[in-house]
C-alpha cells in the first residue's frame, strides 16, 4: 500500500486536531533518538555480556512503562 501526503494535507490534519504536526513529529523522532543514544551508551560503559543482559531487561522494563 502506498499513499503520497502533501504539505496542505497535514496543514489541514493539524488544524483539524488543534495540533502543529511538524512539531509533534520533530518531538517524536528527538525523544526516539534520544532514547536509542541513552541505550546505546548504556550498552557500551557495560561490557560484560552478564551486565549487558541485565541492562537490556532494565531497558525493556522502562520501555514497556513508556508504553503503558
């Protein structure tokens, strides 16, 4: 499935829902980045794979907190 949007369009889905799309989605996308760049950070001071697992259960429980 393929669909093309235009600037018009999200203008127009913006002021429907009272919301700055572009700014929402640039929220978005900083908040995802910054959480892959906290991960990968935390991934690396860690060495071992033993604290590896261990951060990576911690980070699937802050995600699956973020998503509730």
């Amino acid at each position: 499935m393929k669909s093309q949007i235009n600037k018009k369009d999200v203008q127009n889905i913006g002021e429907h829902y009272g919301l700055d799309i572009e700014e929402e989605l640039a929220s978005m996308l900083s908040h995802e980045l910054a959480k892959s760049i906290d991960a990968e950070i935390m991934k690396n001071l860690f060495g071992s794979d033993k604290k590896k697992d261990k951060i990576n259960r911690i980070l699937e429980k802050i995600k699956k907190f973020e998503n509730d």
